[in-house]
C-alpha cells in the first residue's frame, strides 16, 4: 500500500483456474502484473496477501450445503451427478484439486480491498484476481465458484450497518450473481452493462431486470448490441452510470473490470477497444472521489485475449487506480520475455490505433438499439432510486 492506492495479491491466488487450455486461465493475471511491474506502474507498492474467507463468511451469500459440495469436490470426493447439479464438473466449471482454497483465497482479496477501503486505511484498491461474477447462491457458473464480491458487500452491510454499495459491472457477460443475490435490497445499487443476453451467457440482464420489493429500481442493466463499439459503450455509459450512481449516493462502489468486450476477445461479439478500458477506470475513480470520498474497490473479471488486451486493459485499471499516468509504449524486455510464448504478434504499444479497428457495418443501427436501451433502463429504475 502506498497513499492513497493498494494492490491486493499473492502468488496464491493464481492457483484458482482450470487448467491451460480452459479460458479462464491465470497465466492473464501473471501477464498483467509483471507488465505492470515493467511500466514502473508498481514502484512504491508492495502486495498485501490476503488470507482465505471462512465457511461462515462464505455463507453470508452461499447456502452451506453449496459450500459443502465445493469442498468436497476439492478433495475428490463426492457423487459426480449430485455435483453436476451445483455445476461443479461442467465443461465451465471443471473440477480441480483445492479449488475450494483457492476460491476461498481469491473472495478473501476482495474482501480485503473492501474492507481497507470502507476503513480508511486506502481510498482506493485493486484484487483483479476477484470479479467471479457469475456464482450463484448454490451453483457454480460461467467459470466461477464462489462469488467474492457478493461476499464483501454482504460482509460490508454485516460490518458496517446501513452502508450503501454501488456495484457497477463492465464485463461483457451479465453480472447476474451479484445481481440476484441483493435483488431485493435497497442498500445494494447494481448496474450492469453487458451484451444482451439474447446472443451471449448468462442469457439475461434485460431492462425489465430491475429489482424486487424493497429492491425495486435498484437492478440497472444496460444491455448491447453485439458488434457495438466504444463510442456507443462510452455514450450509453454516461447516460446511465453517473445519473443512477448519484441518485443512489453510495457510501463505496465496487467496478467490477471484465475486459472481455474488446474486440480481439474469442468469447464475445462486442468490438470496444482500449480507449473504452481507459475511459471506464476513470471515470469510476472521477464518480467515487465525486460521490462517496474517493472509496473505489476495482475487481478483475472476463478477458480471455490473455496476451494482447488483458495485460494492457488491467494495466490501465492500476493506472487509474493508483493515479499514475499511462505509458505510450510496451517495455522492449516484457515484450522480449513474452514474445516467444505468445502464440500471436504482440502489440507494442499501450493504446490501439482506431485505425485497426474500423467502424462495423450497421453502426447507426447498432448505436440506435444501444441508445434506446440505455433510455429505457433510466426511465425504469430513476424514479424508483429517487423515492
């Protein structure tokens, strides 16, 4: 930790993944950090280890019945059909040895983070090892076991009570876990935008996705047209994003940074570029410091392009992060390093050139869509947030 940023990690936290030729694969966190560390951009920082959440915190959000499945599944043991019903087995989720430390370990980052930032001790931090947002209540999802940040916000609300958490979800998947677990809590903004769940996992986040009793309007989801770009993402983001957050007034928000919309990444069809990843983070850092005292906890999440996007997107989340300005250039050793591993040409430079990335037939179209969805999730949940 160093003034007013931390940077919470540890080698152990690269142990949750599902092997080399599963997408979610940590190999794209080694990449970041040691590019980070290349850049200079972590020079006055050290990492703070976090230690593994316990079953009780973990069941703050999880049924321990789950949590049960998870543990016995990371020793190897229990019935495969009954597994397969908390989605652990599936060709998503697939079992490995401690994956019940290991998630275990990675909820404890973000609940770190949170907890520094929520106490003063950091006005901003970053575990981009977290952002499993798809884990459900009692079932493994899209690549995630446990979902660490449910976890702490729930241990947030149980710490600190009447705190308000605004959760903002990038990620071109739908952050639906997060979602359903504080569906019906007014003291939980989540907002996401994601390709629409007509053409992508998990299928949902609709307009008409916006909370339940208590928790009426305060689901926001923005959902894309695939193909979209950054100038329609950029737009619809600050349409919403702003005008929900301060309607709410958080006490902290927590970004949830998936980078998987980026037009190299083999999961998605949305065509955004770097410039989107850089105008994300700070325009969370401008918000948080605008409404809640600088509080902001950045998370990891999707990216599956692990050589090209991922390390360059995370990097310029740690920019903001840590208030450092953003290299022009990739550093000749960590390309020299990489370079001959890297199964596609590395980029040399920080930011993509717009000229590799021309405008996708149907723009105006694409753009139209976007823009009637981003009015609609205003005029669903505004009123609601405002009671």
């Amino acid at each position: 930790m160093s003034g007013r940023a931390a940077i919470v990690h540890d080698r152990s936290l690269e142990e949750y993944g599902f092997g080399e030729d599963h997408p979610f694969n940590p190999l794209r966190i080694r990449l970041t950090l040691e590019l980070c560390d290349a850049l200079g951009l972590l020079d006055g920082y050290d990492f703070l280890a976090p230690e593994p959440v316990s079953e009780e915190e973990l069941t703050s959000v999880h049924t321990l019945t789950y949590v049960r499945m998870v543990q016995q599944a990371s020793r190897g043991a229990g019935d495969p059909e009954r597994l397969l019903d908390y989605g652990l087995g599936t060709p998503d989720n697939p079992l490995f040895a401690g994956m019940h430390e290991a998630c275990s370990r990675v909820v404890g980052g973000t609940v770190l983070a949170c907890r520094l930032v929520a106490a003063g001790e950091a006005e901003h931090a970053m575990c981009i090892s977290g952002g499993l947002h798809h884990a459900l209540r009692s079932k493994a999802s899209g690549f995630c076991i446990y979902n660490d940040a449910a976890v702490a916000i729930a241990l947030l609300k149980r710490e600190r009570p009447g705190i308000r958490v605004a959760y903002v979800d990038t990620d071109a998947h739908h952050g639906d876990g997060v979602q359903w677990m504080f569906y019906e809590d007014p003291e939980v903004l989540t907002v996401s935008m994601h390709e629409s769940g007509r053409y992508l996992f998990p299928g949902t986040g609709g307009v008409d996705e916006k909370g339940r009793g208590a928790g009426a309007g305060y689901s926001v989801n923005v959902p894309l047209e695939p193909f979209t770009g950054d100038d329609s993402w950029i737009e619809c983001f600050e349409a919403v994003v702003p005008e929900v957050l301060r309607a709410f007034g958080p006490d902290l928000i927590v970004s949830q940074n998936g980078c998987d919309g980026h037009a190299l990444d083999p999961l998605t069809h949305l065509c955004a570029t770097t410039r989107l990843y850089e105008h994300i983070p700070r325009r969370m850092h401008e918000l948080a410091h605008e409404l809640c005292g600088g509080r902001w906890v950045a998370l990891g999440g999707g990216g599956y392009d692990h050589w090209r996007v991922v390390p360059r997107a995370w990097s310029a989340l740690w920019a903001a992060v840590s208030h450092r300005p953003l290299p022009e250039r990739l550093p000749e050793g960590w390309l020299l390093e990489h370079a001959q591993h890297s199964p596609v040409e590395l980029p040399r430079l920080m930011r993509d050139d717009p000229a590799d990335y021309p405008p996708v037939p149907r723009i105006k179209e694409i753009e139209a869509a976007n823009r009637r969805a981003a009015e609609a999730a205003l005029k669903t949940v505004l009123h609601l947030i405002r009671r």
